[in-house]
C-alpha cells in the first residue's frame, strides 16, 4: 500500500464494493450501536452511495440520526488481518435523488436493478467528515475531509456513462486485458463499471477489481489517451 495515507484511502474505498455501516438505533430502541452489511459504490468525490430499504433498521436510524460510519475492510485472504488495512469513514447520511448517483450504483451493483425501482428503497448519499486509517501496525491516522480532497477531472463524471459504455460494447477485449494481465484476474467478462480521476472499476460475477491510474485525470477528454496507453501496456504484458 503507498504512503500517501490520503490516497490509500481512496484506493481502499474504491476497490471494496461493500462495507459494515454503522448507525444508532433510536432511542425507543434503546439508542444502542448498531451494524450492518451494505453495498457501496463510490462517488467521483469518494461520498459512498448506499441503496436502502426503508423497512431495514439501519435506514430507521438514520431517520433518525444521519450521523453513520463505514468501514471498509482490506484485510481479506491476509494469514494475519490485522497486519493489513481497513478504514472507517464517518459523516452523515443524506437521502438523495440524484439519478446520476443511482446510475453509479447501480453500474456496480447491476442486481440490485431488480429491487431499485421499489417504492421503499432509495439512494442514500454519505457526506464523508473524516477517516480513520489503520494500515498495519504503527499506521494509524485520522484524515479530515480536506486531506481526503479528490483530484477533479473536468467534465468526467458527466460523461462517464458513455465512457463505460463504449468500452463495454466497443472494446470488451480492452476490458479483458485490463483484468488479466494489468491485474492478474481470473475469468471472462469483465466489464468497466466506472472511472473516476484515479483509475477505473471492473467487475465479474461476484468479484470487483481497481485498476488504477499512474497519474490522475485532469478532464475528460484525457480519458481515451490513458485507456488506450492501458491496452499497450497489457499487450506487452
């Protein structure tokens, strides 16, 4: 992991597609911690986005109280977890109508189409505070808002629907080649499901992977010259 603890973060958040949220329970509950397990997906700006069922007891807490945490977990497949890294953010959750944070959601989570449309679920927004850090042993840091602060690339975040989808349609093999010789992934059909200033997103089936950029993306436009410079670099893989 680098250390550069900011992007370390970034990079950890955005290569989970699920995270443990916690929230508290309303005080006719007893105003108890409570945790569950969600699906994530990321925004350009790192604000998770989170799709709930009103029903859900995690959702009745932030009725009433937006204050939540997410931690997201590195630690998976490590002989010893607590050598490897996690980090919990914290911040308030707002519901949102944003279509185009949905769409996000739901490019990395495309079975949760089948329940998106119901009456009682909806989108949720994380306005992220701060994060903590623990990145092994003695790599411990709390990191505000500001420090998280993501590089801005003009223009991308409109266009990144038809980014991701020209690849998937028009350059598959591209995708393939992301997944199994930049990051040595097993299996077929990978597909992009996002691209941000740092890097892209892919999933299989049930598995995501982060393929990130040697240098952010300052605009949009720039995004072709670094895909393609990607599939080069794959070929001479």
């Amino acid at each position: 992991m680098t250390d550069d603890m900011p992007r370390a973060v970034r990079d950890l958040v955005r290569g989970l597609d699920r995270a443990a949220l916690a929230t508290a329970l309303p005080v006719q509950s007893g105003a108890w911690p409570y945790a569950s397990l969600v699906l994530v997906a990321v925004d350009h700006d790192l604000s998770p986005i989170l799709l709930l069922s009103d029903l859900a007891e995690h959702t009745k807490a932030i009725a009433a109280d937006g204050r939540v945490a997410l931690l997201f977990d590195g630690t998976q497949g490590l002989e010893q977890p607590l050598t490897g890294p996690r980090v919990t953010l914290v911040g308030r959750a707002e519901r949102t109508a944003d279509k185009r944070l949905g769409r996000r959601f739901l490019a990395r989570h495309p079975d949760a189409g089948m329940y998106a449309g119901f009456k009682d679920f909806n989108f949720y927004r994380v306005v992220v505070q701060r994060a903590h850090l623990v990145a092994g042993f003695g790599k411990i840091q709390w990191l505000s808002a500001a420090e998280l602060a993501v590089p801005a690339a003009v223009g991308l975040a409109e266009s990144e629907d038809g980014i991701v989808r020209h690849m998937n349609e028009d350059h598959a093999d591209a995708v393939q080649l992301y997944a199994a010789k930049l990051l040595g992934r097993a299996g077929s059909d990978w597909r992009m499901t996002g691209i941000d200033a740092e890097g892209i997103d892919l999933r299989q089936a049930g598995q995501v992977a982060r393929l990130a950029f040697d240098a952010p993306l300052n605009a949009a436009g720039e995004a072709r010259k670094v895909l393609v410079t990607l599939v080069a670099k794959a070929r001479a893989a």
